[in-house]
C-alpha cells in the first residue's frame, strides 16, 4: 500500500484518477481549493480542502502523511484565459509547482506524476507528434506546462531517488463509462462538452473555428482520448515508479484525430438532435492537425487502450451531461 496526494483530485481528469486509485489498497489524499472542482467528485479517498499557496497547510500534511507518490493535476487549464491573464498561469501553474516540488524534495515524496500537455508542440510541423517531437508551446498556458516540464528533469537529475512521469495529455474527452464521475468545468472549451451541452439546449449554439484548412473537410483534426484510458495510464505510471521505473515522458493520445465537423456529425447521432455549429473565422494559433504518436506509453508503462471509440466517447460525455445541473 502506498499513500498518494492527489493535487487537483476534484477536477475533471483527477477524479477519474481518484475513482480507479479506489479500487486499490493505496491511501488517497486530494488536495484542492474546489475553484473548477467539485467535492462530490470526489468518490474515494479523502478531500482536504486547501489552496496549493497555502503553503503552511500543504506541507503540514505532507509532512503528517508521508506521501510515497504525488499526481499534481492542479492547475489552470483555459488556454485563452492564459493569453488574457498570464500572471495568473505563470503563478498557478508554475509558481505553485515550484512550491509543491520544493516540499516534495524536502520531505522525501519521491515520485511524481505530471498532468502536461499537447499544447508543449505549438504548432507542430505536419501535426503528428512524438515524444521527441521539437517543443515549441505557442501561448502561456503551454509555456506554463513545458516549465514544469524542464524543472522535473532538473530535479531528477539532481535529486537521484526523484522519479517522474510527465504523461502530455492530448483531447481528453468523454465521462467515467459507469457514469460515476465527468466533466463538470462550467467554462470548458472543450469541443465535445460544448457541442454535448448544445445538442441538450444548455447553449442556443455552437461555433467551428474555421473551415479552411487543409483537411479532409476543411476543420481542424485532434486526438480525442477517453478520460478512463487516460486515468488508466496514470495507474500504469504509478506502478511504474512503485516498481522502481526511471523518469519518463510519454504522450497520452491514440494515434489517430477525428475533424470537428466528424465531431460535431456523432454528437448529432447520439443525441438526435440537430443543433446549430455556425461556421465562424479561424482562432488563433489552432493547428490545422495535431495528433499524436502513442506507441511509447504501450511500450515503457504496458498501458493499453479500451475506450478508442468516438461514439463511445460522446455517449458517456452526453449521458454524463443530460444529468448535470
Ligand atoms: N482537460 C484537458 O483536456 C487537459 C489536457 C491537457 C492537460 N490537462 C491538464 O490536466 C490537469 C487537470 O485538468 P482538468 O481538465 O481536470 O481541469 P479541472 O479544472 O477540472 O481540474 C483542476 C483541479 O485543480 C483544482 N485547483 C486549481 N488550482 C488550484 C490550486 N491553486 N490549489 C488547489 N487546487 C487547485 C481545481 O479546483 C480543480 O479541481 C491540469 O493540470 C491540466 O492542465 C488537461
């Protein structure tokens, strides 16, 4: 049994985390200020209610725990919010990493899984991203990321029992499939949540951003990942580092990326409803594709896709949803 802090545990992507780690024997903390979380998301372990700059309380409880393993989920995740409000990105994002990283250092919490990012390949020269794939972030919220990046391989280079995963998120999408938890972010910019919330009348209708570029219907192309195979590839880098794995980065995608119109066409299908997507002018720094290449994560954490379906996907993020107040 290990014990694990779970920072950001009430948000969207942790909670399923925390849902699967329930199923284990291990000892689960979250910690989070419930900002964008919600405390019955929540359904394992223990919610300790407290901001990451309440640097008193956080070390307090490392220090009472003995934590073996942290996920940091915590963090700011809306990417034009980031261009209009950068301060609050460098500070929540990297600042209070650095403070977390600190703590982690000086009390011996030794492995650590990392929430990072497509959004570290800017606009990636043909869209088709490896590991190795030059980084090159193209606004402050990917910047943000690429710096936490940088500080654990500093980290770990320097601090020899130190072990990480950074595992780069690309569009995690969809609800936990026995409906226990999902997305509850009331501004995401999330493609599947809007064009969900949409479809049920919660929004008069949606935008597409662009129908010019150079794809098979003139939208853009991204890698849609099920949030409980993305969960499930947290539990495989947690083993990992328990059995004694070296740091590692890996992308978190499935290889292939559907279209918004494709998108936008199965949500249509599953909830029978044919919604209004207006055709609006591009958004900055939307690249045409950006998928990934996913064989790394198979190869080093043995993680294996179940959920790789978009009708899937936009079944448990529209089930999800109709429940949703
Ligand atoms: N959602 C995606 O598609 C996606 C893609 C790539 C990376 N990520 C990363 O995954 C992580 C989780 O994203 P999410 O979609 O679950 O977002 P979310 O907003 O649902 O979850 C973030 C959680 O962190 C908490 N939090 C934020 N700042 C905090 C602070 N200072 N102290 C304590 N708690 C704090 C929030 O209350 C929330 O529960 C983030 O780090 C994000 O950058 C998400």
């Amino acid at each position: 049994m290990a014990k694990i802090l779970v920072t950001g545990g009430a948000g969207y992507i942790g909670s399923h985390i925390v849902n699967l780690l329930g199923d284990t024997n291990h000892e689960v903390i979250v910690y989070d200020n419930l900002s964008t979380g919600r405390k019955e998301s929540v359904v394992a372990g223990e919610l300790v209610v407290g901001d990451l700059e309440d640097l008193e309380k956080l070390e307090n409880l490392i220090v009472e725990k003995k934590f073996d393993a942290c996920f940091h989920f915590a963090g700011s995740i809306i990417v034009p919010e980031s261009v209009t409000d950068p301060l609050k990105y460098y500070n929540n994002n990297t600042n209070n990493t650095l403070n977390l990283l600190n703590l982690c250092i000086k009390h011996g919490v030794n492995k650590f899984i990392f929430s990072s990012t497509a959004a570290v390949y800017g606009m990636a020269e043909g869209g088709i991203c490896s590991e190795d794939t030059v980084t090159v972030p193209i606004n402050p919220y990917g910047k943000t990321k690429l710096m936490t990046e940088w500080m654990l391989e500093d980290i770990a280079a320097a601090h020899k029992d130190f072990e990480f995963v950074i595992l780069r998120y690309f569009n995690v999408a969809g609800a936990n499939v026995d409906g226990k938890v999902g997305q509850c972010s009331p501004l995401s910019t999330h493609l599947i949540k809007i064009a969900c919330e949409t479809a049920l009348g919660k929004r008069e209708k949606m935008s597409v951003f662009g129908e010019d570029y150079e794809t098979k219907d003139g939208t853009c192309i991204r890698d849609y990942i099920h949030v409980d195979d993305l969960a499930q590839a947290h539990i495989d880098s947690l083993n990992y580092l328990l059995k004694g794995g070296e740091s590692t980065l890996c992308n978190c995608g499935y290889g292939h990326g559907y279209t918004v119109k494709e998108v936008i066409e199965v949500v249509k299908n599953v909830s029978g409803v044919d919604f209004v997507a207006e055709i609006g002018p591009r958004r900055a720094g939307d690249a045409p594709v950006l998928t990934s290449k996913a064989e790394k994560i198979g190869k080093v954490l043995g993680w294996k896709s179940k959920y790789d379906d978009l009708e899937l996907i936009v079944r448990t993020a529209y089930e999800w949803e109709k429940q949703l107040n």
